[in-house]
C-alpha cells in the first residue's frame, strides 16, 4: 500500500515522465547546546546554522529527483540544551537509516553505538574532533566537516610556504581551543615548523576596554616569532589580538587568516551560485556547519541519483568507492576517505573579505591526491573500523 | 620566423574587412575585439555586469550577450558598440543558444533553474522551462528540432522539443556538466563535465550513451582537468577541449574519439572560438586574463593576447 501511494505520488510529481521509486527520507538532528559567554556579542551563531544548509541540499536533491522519481523529504528534530538526544535518535532511526547529526562527539558515538544505528549512514556535521576520524571512528559514521587537523594542516601550508617558519601559540581554556590548538601543535610538527612560545588566555577582564594595554603586554613575553597562532573557537577573545601585538606580526587561526571549510568569501569555480542561493533561502551568510550539512545531505543524494536505490547497504559502498565524486563549489571533485568516512575537500584560508588562498597549495603532494596532505592520512589514523 | 610566415598569408587571405574574436570579460563588464589579422585588442566596449554568454544573429547585425549581474541579454549593434535595447532573460543568464530560426534565443538562467526562451523580434518571453540546478551548457539541433540544456548541480541533459518547449528527456552526465554541442550532422550530443573530467558522447536518436572520453594531461592531477568549453573543426573530424584549471586544450578525434593531443595554453582555460578559415582558434584564459592563439594545423599555441579581468566567451565576427 505503502508503495502504491509513493508511486502515485512520484507519478503526480513527475508529472508521468519520470519512472516512480525511490523514497529518500532523512532525519537533520540537532543537540542544542549552551554557549559559554563571550567578550563581545558582535557575532551571534544564527539558530538555523546548519539546518538551512541542509535544507539548501535537499532543494537540490529534490530537483534532481523531480527528474528521476526519487523523492526526498528532511524533517528537524531538535533536541533543547540538557534533552538527552538518544530517545530522539531511536525514533528517528526507526524512520529511516539516513540521519544528519548536528551535536558534541559524545553524542556522535553515544547514537552511532546504538543497535538501530548499525547498518545506517549517518553524517558528523558538527565535530571537528581529531578521535572521531581516528581510533574512535564508527563504521557507521561519515564526516562532512573538516577535522581540526585538516584546518590546522592547511595553515601550516601557508606558513611554511610563506616561510613564517617560527609561531608562536595563545590558546583559550574551552574543549574546542584545547583540540584546535593540539592539532596546530600536530600540524606544526609535520610541515617543519617550530613552536618556539605558548601561552594560555584565561583573563576574565573585559578586553572591550583593555585590550590596547593588555595584549601588548601579554605578547611581548612570547619573544621572537614569524606568525602568531590563535586558537580561539568561541571567538572569544581572539578579535582583540590582532594590531595589538608587541611585535608587528600576522594572526592566524581561529582569528586573522582562519582555515575554513566555508566561508562568505569563497566565490571562484560556481560558488557565487551556492552562496546566492544559499542567502536566498537562510537571509544570512553561509558557515561551515551549513556547508557540512550540504555536503551531507547532497553526498546521500549523489549516491542516490548514480546508483537508483535507496538501499543503505548500497548507499554506503557507493559512497566510500572511487566512483562516487560531490561538485562541491571548490574548484575539484570531494571524495570520502575510506579509511575514516571523512570527506577530503579542500580548505579555504579566508579574512573576512577575501580568500587569501586555498589549500592544498601548490607544491604539496601526495600519491593518491594533494587533498590528502590535510587531514589523518591512511598511515596515521588508527581507525579500523571502515573496511 | 614562424609568425613572419603566417601574416602574409593570412593577409592573402582576408576580406576587406578584417575578421574580430570577440571576448567577454567576466569581471571587467567590457567585451574586448581581437583583430584576427594583427592579433591585437583593437577596441574595449562596456557592457552590463559580468559578461559570459556572447553569440551573434545570424547575419551578424546584432551581437547578445548575457549580462549576468544585470539580469539581462543585452542587444548591442557591434558597429557602435550601444546597446540597442536590453531583452527579458530571467535571472542570471549565463549561457544561451541561438535557434536556427534567427529569431528565439533560448537562456539558461543559472540561479533560478529555468530555461527562458525569448523571442528577439517581440523582445518577449515566450516560454519558460524548468530545469535542473544551474543551467548553464546550451545546444541546439542544427535542424532546430532539439535544445538541450545541461544543469550543473543536477549533473543532466536535458532534451527540449522546441514545438512543444516541454522536456523530453533527461540524460544523467558526469559531475557539473558545462557545455554541450551538436556534432556529426546533428546525430551525436557532446557534453562535457568539469568535475567529473569526462566528454559524454550521445546518439541523438536514442539518447543512449555513445562514448565517454577521459583526459590525462602530464604532470596535472585528473582531479585538475576539468573539461568546459570546445568546438569542432569544420568536417566535424576534430574537436578541441578547454580542460579549465589543466591549463590545457585537448585535441580530439571525432571519429574514434581519442585524444590525439593536449595543447599548453594561458592559465583556467574556459571557451573557444575559430577564425573564419578555422586556421586559428582563441581560448579564453580566465585566471591568468589572456586569450591563446592556437595553430590548429600545427597544434601549437602562437600567442597570448592580453583582454580583460577573467574572459569568458568567445565569438567570431568575420
């Protein structure tokens, strides 16, 4: 009975030109968390962050399968701050097998652990922890946003490249600033470039008013550098670094030139296009976590529209073979590692008005692809549970 | 040595006046027309914003272009350079394709996922034609029965029945296709996919996938050849391929379709466009703000002529 209506309803849709089939329904779940308070309030992390990016991927999924009877629906659950989001994620998966999942990498693991999760594919759009595409992976669980190490890999490229061979590192007291700058340390490592000073930003004064006098002080301790390093991922109190350093030196990392999976000011191979439909459909900018969700819900739908089922089992090969390739606005085709279900792309190294360039940069090769040089390559990720 | 040889003969060659290569420049609004005689810029002209698509009318009173950001297909007489009057285009008109009847331009309209077709006499839209995510590529069937617009996100061709300007078919193609062309007498459609690195041959009759032709151009990355704009030779024998960010023009056999060939050319190598005796051909070179001259006899680049920032179309005024 089911069938017959999905047929009927693919025949109305398709206007009788397309053959009926393919019934494509994804669940977008978020954990909602608390933020801590930050020093200034100029940039408040928009609710709908990633839920429009994945709504923006199913209009494109959707047009797609106009053509070839397949029909996609996405529906939000949203899980307030303190819920416990794995009731949430039971019901969905007896919904369907295709979850995308905005929510800390606890509750990654916590909802790909379940027994209904087994055999389901569901995307990462959130966590950016190193553990998740290493030897905490799960066989079940793909990852749209680039991994802290596949950002900081791409900085060190720039800094290597330009010769700013000599960083120093300020790094906030949060989860996120203790992972962003061990990868940077990591990253740092493996391009050649030495860390010669660090220090640790745990002031709780109001550097709106202090930070002309503070920060020079604070940096002049960190002695001789080429490039000073911010790790800073609540964008707390790494605006207030840069032009107030005791050394007349560039900022990078979560302030100044930040690795980016997206940001506002990418616009070269087609992506002006996604930018203005994107703005179009959310009324703001699009950020990373909606890019993560794009990609995810436009990976399932590439799967679905090469290979014609909706068949997990099947969605899933596809996706990890070398056949399966994303147009995803950066200039070259986005694959999934098949060692950790992470999904190689290029990473743009943005100010806030331009796109200072793009890694991988040139010169940096690998011999499977220059996008592997970003990220956990096959050797040094201890995942095994990809096959 | 080589150029001193190739003047003189082209000179013999030429009409009393000598034919132009006209140039769109993506992100300088202005058209820049190279002499094929001399091989130089010999005028700059303004157009609405960011410039793509360009063709001509058939008797080459009139030249179209997409004025992208201007939401519009502008009507400009290229003796003076005005423009005429400005045509309803949809949003967004990236690339469109003059029917053979001289009068319907058919426009894909990139960020609205529609096909307009706008009657140049009337200056009306006549019809409007979903499609997929960003059309761009557009070809028409040299015996007007077929348009065909290919959509970049939803990776397909779609056929349109000019009569009935209703889709007849959809065909899947490789990642982000670009470009497509009628060839060998209107019975095969050529599609090329830049992400996915791949020409697409069809048999117009069944719409069944004839060939797929891949490309590897030394030292270049596959994930770097991005195959865009190409044009046939005039027996259909051969065509040449913009291979984008490869940097390189690929010279394929028609008939077997191999690749014979990888030309080195200026820097994101978009679209092309011959001489009238189709002795030479001019790419746009979008990044590096050049067009190539390429011997087509000899396969070989001959020179680079600087036009504005990120040239786009390419047309000939003979």
């Amino acid at each position: 009975m089911r069938r017959l209506c999905l047929y009927i309803l693919g025949l109305i849709l398709a206007a009788g030109t397309a053959p009926a089939g393919v019934d494509v329904p994804v669940i977008y779940l978020k954990q909602q968390v608390d933020r801590p308070p930050t020093l200034s309030n100029l940039d408040p992390v928009p609710g709908d962050e990633g839920e429009s990016g994945a709504l923006l991927g199913l209009a494109d999924n959707q047009t797609t399968g106009g053509f070839l009877g397949h029909d996609y629906k996405l529906e939000t659950v949203i899980v307030p701050p303190g819920g416990d989001p794995v009731p949430a994620a039971r019901d969905a998966l007896a919904q369907t097998p295709f979850l995308i999942l905005d929510a800390p990498a606890a509750t990654l693991l916590a909802i790909a652990d379940l027994p209904q999760a087994q055999g389901a594919i569901l995307f990462n759009t959130s966590s950016a922890a190193t553990a998740l595409r290493s030897g905490e992976c799960r066989a079940n669980l793909l990852h749209t946003l680039p991994s802290h190490q596949m950002r900081s890999d791409a900085l060190m490229q720039f800094a290597r490249a330009r010769r700013w061979d000599t960083l120093a590192l300020i790094s906030g007291t949060h989860p996120g600033d203790i992972a962003f700058a061990e990868a940077l340390r990591a990253s740092a490592a493996k391009f050649g470039l030495r860390l010669s000073a660090e220090k640790t930003w745990a002031f709780d004064a109001d550097m709106r008013r202090n930070a002309t006098q503070e920060v020079p002080l604070f940096t002049q301790e960190l002695g001789k550098y080429d490039l000073l390093l911010i790790a800073d991922e609540l964008h707390d109190f790494g605006r207030y670094i840069p032009f107030n350093t005791w050394l007349p030196r560039p900022v990078a990392g979560s302030e100044g030139l930040v690795p980016a999976g997206w940001a506002p000011v990418v616009e070269q191979w087609g992506a002006a296009q996604l930018q203005s439909r994107f703005r179009d459909l959310a009324g703001r900018d699009m950020r990373p976590r909606d890019y993560a969700a794009w990609a995810a819900i436009r990976s399932l739908g590439e799967a679905v529209t090469r290979t014609n089922t909706a068949d997990p089992a099947a969605i899933r090969a596809y996706l990890l073979s070398d056949r399966f390739e994303l147009a995803g606005f950066k200039g070259r085709p986005l694959s999934f590692r098949h060692w950790n279900g992470q999904l190689r792309q290029p990473i743009p190294l943005v100010t806030p008005r331009a796109m200072a360039a793009q890694a991988p940069l040139e010169g940096y090769l690998h011999q499977r692809t220059e996008l592997d040089t970003l990220g956990l390559d096959a050797p040094e990720s201890a995942c095994t549970a990809l096959p | 040595m080589k150029q001193l040889l190739l003047i003189p003969a082209l000179l013999l060659a030429a009409p009393l006046q000598a034919a132009e290569i006209w140039v769109t420049n993506e992100k300088d609004d202005t058209i820049s027309v190279i002499d094929i005689d001399t091989l130089e810029v010999i005028r700059t002209i303004e157009t609405g914003e960011r410039p793509r698509g360009i063709t001509f009318s058939r008797d080459y009173s009139r030249v179209y272009i997409c004025a992208s950001d201007s939401d519009t297909v502008q009507v400009m007489d290229p003796e003076t350079g005005q423009i005429l009057h400005d045509l309803p285009s949809g949003e967004d008109p990236e690339q469109f394709v003059l029917h053979p009847n001289d009068r319907h331009l058919y426009i894909a309209n990139e960020d609205d996922a529609v096909t307009t077709v706008v009657d140049t006499e009337t200056r009306k839209v006549i019809a409007q034609i979903n499609v997929g995510i960003e059309p761009e590529g557009m070809a028409v069937s040299p015996d007007g029965r077929i348009v065909i617009t290919t959509s970049e996100t939803t990776n397909m061709a779609h056929w349109i029945d000019t009569e009935t300007r209703a889709i007849v078919a959809n065909t899947l193609v490789d990642s982000r296709p670009r470009h497509a062309e009628f060839a060998a007498q209107g019975s095969e459609l050529w599609v090329s996919s830049e992400i996915g690195g791949t020409l697409t041959v069809f048999d117009v009759a069944t719409q069944a996938e004839k060939a797929k032709i891949e490309f590897a151009v030394k030292g270049v990355h596959p994930d770097r050849v991005q195959p865009v704009g190409f044009e046939f030779t005039e027996d259909e024998e051969t065509v040449f391929v913009a291979l984008g960010p490869s940097n390189h023009v690929a010279v394929v056999n028609a008939r077997t379709f191999e690749v014979e060939d990888y030309i080195l050319v200026g820097r994101r190598v978009w679209h092309m466009a011959f001489s009238p005796d189709k002795s030479l051909l001019f790419t746009t070179n979008g990044v590096s703000g050049d067009v190539t001259v390429i011997d087509v006899a000899r396969r070989e680049a001959i020179k680079s002529i600087k036009v504005g920032r990120f040239p786009w179309g390419a047309a000939l005024r003979p």
